[in-house]
C-alpha cells in the first residue's frame, strides 16, 4: 500500500510539472507573435519612408538637369549674342559711326518716295496680321494599366500612354511635361480609385504645388474617381507632373472602363 501510494503521488506531481511548463510556453508563444507582428509593422513604415526619400531623391535630380538646361541656354544664347554683333561689323569708333549715319540718312532720303509708293500697295495686297501664327503645345494621356498597391507619398504619376503630343512638351518615361513655351498653361487630370481606397492626389511645378484632388471609396465597395483643374503661367523647361500627395490606400484604377488620365495646353 505504502508503494502504490508513492507511485500514485509520483504520477500527480509529474502531471502538474507538465500542465505548468504548457501554460509557460503558451504565454511565451503569445510574447514572441506580438513582437514578430510590431517587428512587421515597423518594416513596412520603414519601407513607406524609404520610398518617400528616393521620390525626394528623383524630384531633386529632376530640379538639377531642369537647372542645368536653364544654365545652358543662357549660355549658348549668349554666345550667339556675340557672334551676332562680330558678324555684323559694329562700328570700331565714333568716326565710324557718324559716316554709317550720314550715308544712310542719304539713302533714306533718296528712296522715301519709292518706299511709301510700294507700302501703300502692299497694304493693299497682304493685310497686316497681329499675332504671329505659332504651333499649338497640347498634349493627353493615360495609364496602359492599374497601378500596384499603397504607392509612397511623392511617388510621381506615370501616365505612359500618349495620345496627343503637340508640342513635345510630355514625358511618357517619367511622367512629367517640360514647357516648350512660356504662357498660360492648362492642366486637367482624373485619378479612379479601386474598393475601399483613398488616393491624394497634387498637381506640382517645379517642386511647388498649385493644386490637389482626392478620390475617397473607402466608406464603401464603390469605384470612385477626382478630377482636378489648374491654370498657371509657365516659363520654357518649367516642370509639371502629377504626385500623390500621401501614401496610397489601395491602387490607382486605370482599364478599358475607367482610364486615370493626365492633360494640359498652352491657353495664351
């Protein structure tokens, strides 16, 4: 009896040692997948600030060859300034000067009667014009596809499919149109949006933003779109593109039965 008690006991208090040591590693369990789960949350927050820095980093590249280009017309038209005048053989000296003058008040007084005949009859062939005609600077676009999920904030839009293209002013490899010539300028975009997202989008020019447009579908299963319009004046090789504003919820929808889309043109 005193043995069978023993054993009895034995077999009581190995149990209890093994229900504990389960519980033990059950909270232990727990412990690890809460870190695990704060571990991921914090690699896609790292991820999304990533991606805004190399937008930043992209955005300054761009500013720097638009700067670069600026630069470099200044410089060649100022060359061509010089060349001009050396090919046009300005006076050396002020003597030189007063017998251009004498020599062509001469002339002109020899060939006013001729001049004005001939006006006269011109003006009566060819009206006079006002404005000079010059080509349109117009151009529309859209994306070939859908985008991919939760894009970063600052991530430019790439609208790689160019209908119209007047001008050359667009980009399709990069998304962003560089002013042919300076004026009044134009600029339309619609952005859909997939179920249950939310994209924020921004018109910007050289690096400054000139407007916005938001596409909500997140209260309910719907497809949603925001169109925005600016108007602006530009300067030759200013920069316009269109970015998201924030990180996006969901995708930018882009198919056969809703396009985003991105335009613009020269208004004056």
């Amino acid at each position: 009896m005193d043995y069978a008690l023993l054993l009895l006991c034995g077999i009581a208090f190995a149990m209890n040692s093994v229900r504990g040591n389960s519980l033990d590693f059950a909270k232990w369990q727990t412990k690890i997948e809460e870190k695990i789960f704060s571990l991921e949350n914090e690699n896609r927050e790292l991820k999304h600030r990533v991606d805004g820095l190399e937008s930043l980093l992209k955005e300054s590249e761009i500013e720097r060859i638009r700067i670069g280009n600026i630069v470099k017309r200044q410089q060649e038209s100022m060359r061509g300034s010089d060349n001009l005048q050396q090919d046009q053989g300005y006076p050396r000296n002020q003597n030189e000067l007063q017998g251009d003058k004498k020599s062509s008040n001469a002339t002109h007084r020899k060939c006013d009667c001729g001049s004005e005949h001939t006006e006269r009859r011109m003006q009566g062939i060819v009206p006079p014009t006002s404005h000079p005609i010059t080509e349109a600077v117009i151009f529309h676009s859209h994306m070939s596809q859908s985008s991919p999920t939760n894009l970063a904030a600052h991530h430019i839009l790439q609208f790689d499919v160019n209908s119209v293209n007047k001008g050359s002013g667009y980009h399709v490899d990069n998304g962003i149109f560089e002013s042919p010539r300076a004026g009044t300028y134009v600029f339309f975009w619609s952005i859909y949006t997939y179920p249950r997202g939310i994209i924020r989008t921004e018109l910007v020019v050289n690096g400054n933003v000139i407007g916005g447009a938001l596409a909500d579908s997140h209260p309910d299963d719907g497809i949603m779109s925001a169109t925005g319009v600016a108007m602006t004046e530009l300067s030759i090789g200013d920069h316009v593109y269109v970015r998201l504003a924030y990180t996006a919820i969901n995708y930018i929808l882009s198919e056969a039965d809703g396009r985003s889309t991105f335009s613009g043109w020269l208004l004056h």
